[in-house]
C-alpha cells in the first residue's frame, strides 16, 4: 500500500489551474496552427492568426488565454493500492483549486446557488469525477471549462434504430445549433453508450484525450474524421464569419449501453481546450 499525502494533491492541482490557464497542450496548439495553414477564407485565417497571437501574449507574458477560465473540471483515477493521508481529498481538491485561480490571478466564475446566484469568490467547489484503477499511482487531469461553449453542449437519447448516421446526424446539428455563440473553431468530446449521464461525462472526458490521434476502434476512427469533415463543411468557420475551420478536432468514447438505448453526449468547447495531466 503507497501512501500519498493530500497536500501533494492539492500542490499539484494548484499548479495545474494556472498551467491549463497560461497555455494550451501540444496536440491543440498544433491542430491550431494545421487550421491556419489550410484555412481558404482571407477572413477566416485573420481570425486564426489573432488566436494565434493571442496565445503567444498569453505564454509569454504569462496571462490567461481567455477571460474566462472556467470552472475547474478535475479527473482522479487513483490506483486501489494508493492511501491518501493528510485528510479529505475533496477539500485538498478544491484547496488546490482555490489557491490557483487566486495566486494565477483568474476570474473567479462560480455561483455557490444556481438560483440565488452569489459568487463564492474562490472558484470552488470544482466539479470532481473520481474513478478507481489498478495499481499504486494517481492520475489527475485538470481541464477549466468556460461557459460559452458548454452552454451549447447537448445530450441526445437515440432510438437504436437511429444507428451511426443518427449519432452523426446529431453531432453536426449540435455544432449548427451552437453556430458562433460557440466561439469556433471548437473541440468536440461525444460519448456514446452508457446512460444519460455517462455519455455526458465521456464527452467532458474524450475533449481531455490527444487530438492527434485517433480512436484504437477502427469503426469508431471512421467515425471521428467523417463527423469532423461534415462540420467543417458547414462553412461556420472561426469566430461564425465563414470559413472552412469550423472544428480543429474531435474524439469519441464509447461505453455499453441498454438494448432500448443509444445515449449521445456531446460537449463542445471552443479553441482553448484547456486541460493538463499528472501522474503522482
């Protein structure tokens, strides 16, 4: 049995906020830096230059890439030999949280009520998904997650009738429904399977994944590139001024699910797909 302290827990997840903030994982930027290079629309590629130079402020000056950095989304997968001492891993959590969006100087963006609508002034609580694994080691991902595109987000129950093109079908409408309140170009997580609330956190979860890469599933590859080729071809383009970066990537995950059901989550995130991972 490995024992971990929660306050390396917490110093990590502190590091990580403001790391996800400042810059953008290695596979986004490059996705970024592919669209520019094959945008044809002259304000099309205007638009991605900007975000490009934004970026290059942020690093160097060592800023956030937006002004709205998120509410923190944090993933633990923690091995069933680890034993955490120290206290409560939640609070270390949500400790780490609160000291990085202050000490990295970012918007504190969450309401303690959903209708009472206070700020709590700390960013907390962040949302936490726990999952357990083999082994002696924690894997944490920290991914901020703004509100424009989240709200364009969307869980669909298909029929099993409707099959891949109805998933396809409706992957894409979520992308024209969102249009530019999006803030494209996006990302896109989908979850496929599961229950209502298991293909949702997929797709938070499949926007962490590299998006360089493809699934191992050959069908569900296929799949990956024909839906980020149809959205391309709606023509929103950066910023919802036309163009044919609509979409800089897209990763599926897929779980089973009932024989009545084919769930369909679909979350949407804009250029900033911000999320860092460590492995303690």
């Amino acid at each position: 049995m490995r024992e971990i302290d929660v306050q390396t827990v917490e110093n990590a997840v502190c590091e990580m906020c403001v790391a996800a903030n400042y810059g953008l994982s290695a596979d986004v930027k490059a996705r970024l830096d592919n669209a520019f290079d094959k945008e044809t629309s002259h304000l099309g590629k205007e638009i991605l230059k900007k975000l490009e130079d934004n970026l290059g402020i942020a690093g160097q000056d060592q800023i956030p890439i937006c002004q709205d950095t998120g509410m923190a989304v944090v993933f633990i997968e923690a091995g069933q030999e680890v034993h955490f001492t120290g206290g409560s891993l939640t609070e270390a959590i949500n400790r780490g949280v609160r000291r990085g969006y202050r000490e990295g100087y970012l918007r504190k963006s969450v309401v303690g009520d959903p209708l009472l609508r206070v700020n709590t002034g700390d960013n907390t609580p962040a949302i936490i998904h726990y999952s357990i694994a083999d082994g002696d080691s924690v894997r944490i991902t920290v991914a901020p997650k703004g509100f424009g595109s989240e709200n364009m987000s969307k869980v669909a129950m298909l029929k099993p009738a409707d099959g891949e093109e109805g998933v396809i079908n409706a992957v894409v409408q979520a992308v024209k429904d969102a249009g530019p309140n999006a803030c494209p170009p996006m990302f896109i997580g989908v979850g496929i399977g599961g229950t209502f609330e298991k293909c949702a956190i997929m797709a938070k979860q499949a926007l962490t994944m590299n998006m360089q890469e493809h699934s191992e599933l050959p069908h569900i590859a296929k799949m990956e590139e024909e839906i980020l080729e149809r959205i391309n071809r709606t023509g929103i383009g950066p910023a919802g001024l036309g163009g044919d970066a609509t979409a800089l990537g897209l990763r599926i995950l897929t779980y089973p699910t009932h024989i009545a059901g084919l769930p369909v989550g679909i979350n949407i995130c804009c250029h900033v797909n911000r999320h860092e991972s460590r492995v303690l």
